[in-house]
C-alpha cells in the first residue's frame, strides 16, 4: 500500500482547518442595517468613512481612504504623488504584477530589483543603485507579511527626496520595531480582496500621516472632488475609486478580529519555523529581529529539492494538496512576465523611455529566482488553526521527504502509449 495520498495513501492532515473567510452574526447584522437603511453608496453614508478612520488608526496613521481594491491603492497612490511620464519608480522584481502594473498606469517605469535572500523583501542597497534623476518613489512589498527594511528604505527615501510606498497587500497588522507598517513612508496600501488577512471579498485602502497627500488620493478617487465643494467641481483628474457601504460595514467587523487572527497566526508560523527547520532541505522565511509581527499574508519556505529525490517544486506541491495540506506555488519574477518580455509595458511609456534600454531586463536577479521558482506558500487561513494542525503540516512534509523517491521514481517512469 502506498503511503503518500498522491499515489493513493492515507492523508497525512485529519481534521479540516479552520475556513476562510470568517465571519458570524455581526457581519450578519452590519450588512442587514446597510440593506434596511437604504444608503448603500459611501457618499452619504457613515460606515465606510468609519471603516477608513478605524483602520488608520490601527495602523498609526491620520488618514485612510478606502478604495475598490489594492491594484486601484496604488494606482491612486501613484496620481495623488503626481508621478507621471519620464518618471521612474523602483519596486522589487518578486512581487505581485498590480505593484508595477500601477506604475505603468501611471505612465512611469517599474525599475526592477532584486530582493533579500533570506526575507524575500526589496534589497535596500539595490534600491540606492537603481536611483537616478528620473526616480521618483520606491515601493516595498512586505512580502507574505514580513516588513521590508523600513529603516533602510526610511533613510534613502529622505537623502534622495522620493517618496516610500508600502504595499502592504500582505501585511495587515505587521509590526516594524514594534509599531504597526503602512505609515512609515508618504502611503501605505492594502487589499482586502477574498485571500487577504481581512475580507469583503475585494477592498482596498490608502493610509498616510501627510495631509497634502491625503487631500490629493481622496481627490482623485472621487472623481477628482474636494471637501465641501460642489459636488459638480472637479479640481483635478480622478476617477470612481470608491468603496460600497457594504463593503465598508463587513470590514469593519473583519478588523474587529484581527489583532486576535494575527497573534493566532504569528503563533503557530513560530512554531512551524521550529518543526520545518528541522526538516532537512526546509528552509522558512527569515523572521529579521525588528519584524516584531508578522502579519502572514502566508507561511513561506524554500525547499531544497536535493532533500527530496529531486522533486520538483510543483510534484511538492501537488503531494501537500493530496496530503490534504493547502499550499501554492510563488509569483513568477516580474521581468519575466509576458508584458515584458514581448515590449507591451513600453506602451504605457512617453517618449525616449519607450524605446531606450531598460537594464532590468537583461540581469540576473539571483534571489527572486529562487524566492520564485523553490519556494512554497501555506496561505494564511491554516495559520489560524490549532499546534495539532501545524505538527500535522510539519508531519506530511516529514512523510513527503521519507516517500519522495517514490515520486521521482513515478515521473522517471515511461508514459504509457495512449490508446
Ligand atoms: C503585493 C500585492 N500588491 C497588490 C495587490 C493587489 O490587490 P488587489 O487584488 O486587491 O487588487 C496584491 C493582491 O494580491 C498583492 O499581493
């Protein structure tokens, strides 16, 4: 009898992990007060202004503007900094596509670098070697929750002028030295889209402590409107970036939970950095000292297929789903998407900068390669379980290692003729 589940063994995991979303009879309840008040655009309505001041203040900060999703964050974000044509905004290679697709919206270029081996987030000191008369703001990711070197990032964004955007997509109650992300910089941006560490389904938000910056994002996502001005003004350009009261009602329950949902979860990701360490082969990511939370969009690691008969990382991933283990591949290293490997990025581009060389596109970008390509992603609703689920986690990558010949001895094999 086969062990592993993919060859048609007992799952390693017994009981289910906890669902995502979550939600009870408050959610219920805010979302049937909305339906009965009749007010269900933000404009006169109370609840998403109150989710906007509620979460801000979470975080630290003076002001939040929620927007429809966290691509339109920074897409907003990018207007209400005036980055335009010619300008140029440094982010890093491993990311999600919306980090540079806002960019480019915004008719500026994505200047591409690589990230820390051990975090997985932007390379403070190639960011400084990326700078150049055109560049106008740096963006960090805070990947899979884990702050980027905010005091790094803090220091060159000063000496150089630029303005620091968090894309915080991941990172959601995530602490630097002991003080929540999103307001370390001129903007912090968030998704509240269905995978993401609080929900309504789609949702996004700004934050900021700088007032100009603030009245120029909620200028923009409100089709370019000013506070208590006429409502048929618009001073500059913008677009209908608004959040629904709906929507506004449900997150406002969801940050109710979240400081408890991420002490859960930073919990149990300590405890698996303890059990998978042990793993030979099994390397998570790197907790630096001064992240004092992690938010844990996910649980990330790199796995060394020499420790595992030489798998691949999609047949790992496949035996952890079989073993009843949720768990995906990363994002492919930006450079490498179609858009830019075919020149359809230098569409969105003015002038010399859409036929000049862009460097990016030729270096190597070591660690996102490997971030990329040999790590594996528990998404964040495990992390809410119980010890009992994450030994269960630890136990099917145990039993994957002990069976994974069996695996490569299954791909090594002749496909049979088809009939
Ligand atoms: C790092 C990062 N930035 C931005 C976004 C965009 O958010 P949304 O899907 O809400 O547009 C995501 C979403 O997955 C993300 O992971």
């Amino acid at each position: 009898m086969p062990e592993l589940a993919l060859l048609g063994g007992a799952k390693a995991k017994r009981k289910p992990f906890p669902e995502w979303p979550q939600y009870d009879e408050n959610e219920r309840r805010a979302l049937n007060e909305v339906l009965e008040s009749r007010i269900w655009w933000r404009t006169p309505g109370t609840r998403t202004l109150e989710f906007e001041q509620a979460f801000a203040k979470f975080h630290g900060a003076r002001h939040g503007i929620a927007v429809t999703n966290g691509t339109a964050a920074l897409e907003v974000t990018m207007a209400a900094l005036g980055i335009g044509q010619g300008d140029e905004v440094i982010l890093p290679n491993f990311t999600f596509v919306a980090t540079a697709s806002a960019v480019l919206f915004a008719n500026a270029l994505p200047v591409l670098v690589d990230v820390d081996l051990e975090t997985y987030c932007i390379d403070p000191k190639l960011v400084e070697a990326a700078i150049t008369p055109r560049t106008k703001a740096i963006i960090a990711v805070h990947m899979g929750g884990h702050p980027a070197d905010l005091d790094r990032l803090g220091e060159i964004a000063r000496s150089h002028k630029l303005a620091l955007i968090e894309d915080s997509s991941h990172a959601h109650a995530s602490e630097w030295r002991g003080k929540r992300i999103g307001a370390f910089g001129s903007a912090g941006t968030f998704s509240f889209q269905s995978s993401k560490l609080m929900t309504a389904g789609e949702g996004g938000m700004i934050i900021s402590n700088d007032d100009h910056f603030e009245r120029q994002a909620r200028s923009v996502h409100d089709c370019g409107r000013m506070p208590r001005e006429w409502f048929y003004s618009h001073f500059i350009y913008g677009s209908n970036y608004r959040l629904s009261e709906w929507q506004g009602a449900v997150l406002n329950v969801q940050l109710g939970r979240l400081d408890e949902q991420t002490r859960r979860r930073h919990q149990n990701a300590r405890l698996l950095d303890k059990l998978l360490g042990a793993i030979p082969g099994i390397t998570p990511q790197k907790l630096g000292s001064r992240c004092t939370r992690n938010g844990q969009y996910a649980y990330i690691f790199h796995v060394n297929s020499k420790e595992f008969a030489g798998i691949s990382t999609e047949q790992f991933i496949s035996a952890m789903n079989a073993e009843g283990i949720p768990n995906q591949a990363s994002y492919p290293p930006l450079h490498e998407l179609d858009m830019f490997r075919n020149g359809e990025y230098r569409k969105r581009l003015a002038g010399a900068q859409s036929t000049e060389d862009h460097a990016f596109l030729r270096q190597k970008f070591p660690h996102t390669q490997r971030a990329a390509w040999e790590t594996v992603w528990i998404p964040q609703p495990a992390l809410l379980g119980d010890e009992e689920d994450m030994h269960e986690i630890a136990a099917a990558i145990a039993k994957i290692q002990r069976c994974a010949k069996d695996i490569a001895a299954q791909s090594a094999a002749p496909a049979r003729a088809a009939h």
